[in-house]
C-alpha cells in the first residue's frame, strides 16, 4: 500500500477492479488551484460482489485526512476493528481524522463518491471547529446545512462523473473560500509532520511556530480535530505500512518509522489497526490498491524543513 500524495492523479483515470467485471473507479483532483491543500481528490466508485466473496470488505487505515462520501445506492457496513461499539451502516457519511482502522462491507452493489479533505479543509468547509466531533460518524447535512440538504440527489442525478467532479468544484471552491481560516502556524506544523513522517519533536514544532505546546495543541484540537502528537502518529504508522508493503522485517520498519523498538511498534500498530503487523487478516481485507482510499497530503518526503511562512 502506498500513501503518497500520487494516490490520487492529476488526470482523471477509469479502471476495472480486478476479478470484478461489475465494478469500475473513477478518480481526479480538483481542478481549481483554490483548493489546493484542502481537497485532495474526488474519488467515484461503482462496486460489484466479488466472484466467490461476499459480502465484499475493504480495510482503510488511518491516514489523517477526512472522508466525505456520497451513497447513491446500499448501504455500506462500517466496522470499528478497535471499537466495534462505534460501527454503523450508512448510504452518506462523513468520517473525521480517524484514530482507528475501519472495515466497510457490503453485501450488493454499491454505487457513490468520495472526497478526500484534508482537515483545514474539513475546517474551512463545514465551519465547525474539528475537536466538535472527531469522535462522531455524520451524515453530510448535518455538516453541510440546509443549503446543500439535497447534495446526494444532486451527485446522482450528474450523468457522467465528470459531471459529478465539476459541481463539487464549484461547491466546494465558495464554501471554502468563505469559511473559517486556518492559523498559518497549524498549516505550517501539518505540513512539516507529513514530510518528515511525523519524526519531529511536537515541542521543536512549536517552538519554530513561536507557539507554546499547550497553545498548539489547542489550535490544533480545533483546526484539525486532533493532536499533533496523534496526527505524527498516524504518519509513522502510515510509514509502516509503507515499509511493510516493501518487506522490510519488523525490527527495521520499528527503526524507520520512529518507534523506540519493535515491541512499542507492535503496540502502536495494533492499537490504530486492531491486530498485531503479525496478524494481517487475509481473506478479510482487500489491500489491492483499486479499493483502498488513499491520500495524504504532498510534500512528505525529500525536502528540508521550511521556516513558518510569513
């Protein structure tokens, strides 16, 4: 599994999903440049049973973005593998910075759209400070009000994903342009915890942002819905799974990705995945890349650290 920002391109691509003649994807990013570092990609899915698996599952880490999904046709399981008590079944929902790994299932054919927000743009879209309900699973018109009630009605009835894209564009473009603005210093740190795999001391952040930790932290709580410390997190185990996917034994993925060692990996690794690096549920979980939502923010690797910009 990769999680670089290439995970969604630039051109809009359409693919069949391997062993499912039913199902195809759609994906690109916003072509407005306003959007830029708030909306990382739009992402429209039309899935089919697999051929001797039902019902169908998908495994999404977590990656420190948020999802917005737009269901058009049945409903999709959501299950919790660390805290089975905050599963639920939905058509439409919106998912915050997620702290755990999530398995969605469906038993027929589903049909939708995801778009994948980067939590500044989560902010700035729906107004709400973040910390507000990072711990809740949402409908979209609960987030989005009155005015776009109707949304899910909107994106069905578009009939060409192309189509679909562009009215989010233009949505999404006045939102967020008239929503709340994100304090520079938070964007600054964001961005500074993606391109170093989230490696650099919460303490030296905030120092370079001329903020205290407490100060940051309380910015960050309501301008991303997390901590920094849990947004570095879920980056060194992002940059885990990277490694393991390349087949670096466990002990040199514990060293790469920033853990004190291999034990304090595991229990890292298991608390956000629900199992041990060991214990990857074959069977259960399609890791092909055509099913899992990917993307996080550019800019996470090759570069020096930059000054808060002025």
């Amino acid at each position: 599994m990769s999680s670089s920002g290439s995970a969604v391109p630039g051109a809009r691509t359409s693919l069949l999903v391997p062993g499912d003649t039913e199902s195809s994807v759609a994906q690109r990013r916003p072509v407005d440049a306003r959007l830029n570092g708030y909306v990382l990609g739009y992402r429209g899915f039309r899935l089919g049973p697999m051929v001797g698996q039902w019902p169908r599952t998908r495994l999404v880490a977590p990656d420190g973005t948020v999802k917005l999904m737009f269901g058009f046709g049945a409903p999709v399981r959501m299950v919790d593998l660390v805290d089975p008590g905050r599963s639920l079944t939905a058509v439409s929902v919106v998912g915050p910075v997620s702290l755990t790994a999530v398995v969605g299932r469906h038993t027929g054919r589903v049909h939708g759209l995801v778009t994948t927000l980067t939590p500044m743009g989560a902010y700035r879209l729906f107004g709400v400070p973040m910390h507000e309900w990072s711990e809740l699973r949402l409908a979209p018109s609960e987030l989005l009000g009155p005015g776009l009630r109707s949304l899910d009605d909107r994106l069905a009835q578009c009939p060409t994903w192309e189509d679909r894209f562009r009215l989010l564009d233009r949505l999404f473009t006045a939102r967020i342009l008239d929503g709340p603005v994100v304090d520079r210093e938070v964007e600054w740190v964001w961005r500074e915890l993606q391109r170093s795999g989230g490696r650099i001391p919460i303490h030296e952040l905030a120092a370079s942002a001329n903020w205290s930790r407490r100060h940051l932290e309380r910015r960050f709580r309501e301008q991303v819905g997390r901590s920094p410390k849990e947004i570095a997190q879920i980056r060194r185990i992002q940059q885990a799974l990277d490694w393991k996917d390349a087949g670096l034994p466990l002990a040199q993925i514990a060293a790469r990705s920033g853990f004190h060692d291999q034990s304090h990996f595991t229990r890292v690794f298991k608390a956000a995945m629900g199992f041990t690096p060991r214990q990857l549920p074959e069977g259960m979980v399609d890791w092909s890349p055509h099913t899992l939502l990917e993307a996080v923010p550019e800019g996470r690797q090759g570069r020096r650290r930059e000054p808060v910009p002025a």
